[in-house]
C-alpha cells in the first residue's frame, strides 16, 4: 500500500515512524499535484484544517480513498454527494484511537441503564497540550454527542498532555466515571493506518464515514 501523507507534525510523524516505507511525505516543500498523487493509492491527512480544506478540489480529482485526522475541520455540505458521484470512500475523525470507539460502545451500553437513576446529571472534563487550539476538543464534543442527555463540558489547557477525557455521571449518592487517556501520539498514528487498510482493500461503500462508526461496525461484522 503507498501511502501520500499530507502533513508531518506531531502525530503525521508517527506514521512514519510505524510505517517507514511505501510513504510520500507532502507539506510546504513538497505540494501535492495530480501528477504526483497518481502513484498512491490512499491518502492520510493530518494538516491543520484550514490547510486540508485548500486541497479538497484535488484530492477529490485525485479519485485517492482518504482518511482524515485534520482537526477543525468543517466539511462542505455537498462533500458526501460529491465522493459518491465519483465512487470514492473518504474516513473522518476527531480522534483515531482505537480505545475511543471502545469508550463509544460503553457510552451506548449505558444509555440502554439510564432510567435506574431518576436524579442524574453528567459533565465532560478533557485536558490537552498547551498548544491545542479548539476547546472543547472535536473527542470532547463527540463523547458528549453519544450520550442520552445533557453533558456540561469543561477543558483545560497544560504541559504536554496528549489528551484526556473523563465522562462523569453523578446521582446524589455515587458517581461512574468513563475515562479515556491518549498515552502517545502513536496510538492516532495506527489507528489511521488501520483505516486506510479498510478502504485499500475496498471494504466501504462510497461516501465521508466516521472512523468509530466505521471501526464498530467493522468489529461487529467480525462477531
């Protein structure tokens, strides 16, 4: 599988580190062109979102199968309409660690039990790096959007922290928390490439998926 990696920061680096071959790096020095994309056959985006949202007319000539890991990133709205016209699979993520689709699954096995508490509230706290932009972060937002209820979110902003994220469900006597830690930026790296194995082998149908959603469902049909 070759790879066109656009971006090489903090966690576009860790591709290369658990894949050191079969990769063409593209960033400020070497722009991606029709020409040279011709020679992948799946694309992994890590660029800041301004930056990816320049190169979606290009990509989408491209005809490549992409997987998505910019962050702040709105797509257009006709962006689905327009993979499916040209047959193409694109994956999307705010967060590509396989522990977090593990966390989604167990948000959504608690919804099925919420009606045991007839007082209940739940809040969000997530922690990033210093230099994280958005807050709440985009897995901030999506845990939130996975649960039957209200969620207060809060953020905080210090050191070097990959990323936390613990989803609180307090009643007046007992609290449940549901914790995800990042340890390392590699685990964004392997889950990204995961992704792009899925839609190299042509395991998707045509349109812009979600990763978790993508990846459940991948387990599931294995069960």
């Amino acid at each position: 599988m070759r790879i066109a990696l656009l971006g090489k920061g903090k966690t576009g680096s860790k591709i290369l580190e658990l894949k050191k071959s079969d990769i063409t790096v593209f960033d400020s020095q070497n722009r991606p062109t029709l020409e040279k994309l011709k020679n992948c056959d799946v694309a992994i985006s890590f660029l800041p979102g301004h930056a990816f949202l320049e190169y979606i007319p290009l990509l989408l000539d491209s005809k490549l199968p992409m997987v998505i890991g910019s962050t702040g990133v709105e797509f257009p709205v006709e962006l689905d309409t327009q993979l499916k016209e040209r047959k193409m699979a694109w994956i999307y993520g705010s967060n590509f660690s396989l522990g977090v689709v593990l966390t989604k699954i167990l948000i959504e096995k608690m919804n099925d039990y919420l009606g045991l508490f007839n007082e209940r509230s739940f809040s969000l706290h997530e922690i990033h790096h210093t230099k994280k932009l958005d807050a709440p972060s985009g897995t901030a937002l999506s845990m939130a959007s996975w649960v039957d209820d209200n969620v207060q979110i809060t953020s905080e902003r210090t050191g070097d922290v990959v990323g936390h994220h613990a989803l609180t469900l307090r009643t007046p006597r007992e609290e449940i928390t549901i914790a995800h830690e990042a340890l390392d930026r590699s685990l964004f790296a392997e889950g990204a490439l995961r992704a792009s194995e899925l839609l190299n082998q042509k395991k998707l149908p045509f349109g812009l998926h979600n990763f978790q959603e993508v990846m459940q469902k991948n387990i599931q049909d294995k069960e």
